[in-house]
C-alpha cells in the first residue's frame, strides 16, 4: 500500500472533542474524525467549494477529497445518531502558515 500524501489544512478545530450531554465521556462510544476528514468537511460543508476547489487547497486529487469527504460524513452521521463522541485527531496532516 501506498504511503498517504501529506494534507494541508488551514484550520485546527478548538475543540478536539465533541460529545452528548446524556451520558459521561467514559460511558460513550467514540467516533475518531482525522484532521484531514475535519477540514474536508469544513472545505465542503461549511465554505460550500466545489470538490475540485478544496481538493486543490489539499493539495490532493479530486477522488481522495470525494472518499475523506464521505468517510468525515459517515462518521459524523454514526456519532449523532447513534449517540456517539466525536474525538478530532490524527491523520497525515500539516497545517499551512498564513503568509505576511
């Protein structure tokens, strides 16, 4: 298998963790969204781009955006409506320096 590519990202969520309030965090499941399945969905979501645009701020093809992009749905969805902790860590990521 083919090591992964290096993903930009701009943002870095505040909150690594998000979790219901009906349960204690040692009593639910968790989900674990990478840093780059965060910013896809925040590229897509959020910014509303094409899949083009944002896989180019990736700097990554068209399709690997298109699978982080469903794999960040899929996760999210499986948090929310099975009552799950959404945990945001890891992936292979570096975060892009805002030039002066």
């Amino acid at each position: 298998m083919r090591p992964k590519k290096t993903r930009w990202i701009k943002c870095v969520p505040g909150e690594r963790c998000f979790k219901p309030l009906c349960k204690p965090l040692s009593k639910l499941e968790t989900v674990f969204l990478t840093l780059d399945e965060f910013e896809a969905v925040r590229l897509a979501c959020l910014e509303g781009l094409k899949q083009v645009d944002a896989a180019k701020k990736l700097k990554i093809s068209r399709p690997t955006f298109s699978r982080i992009l469903t794999s960040a749905q899929n996760k999210i969805a499986d948090g929310l409506v099975n009552i799950k902790a959404i945990r945001i860590e890891g992936g292979c990521c570096k975060i892009k320096r805002r030039s002066k």
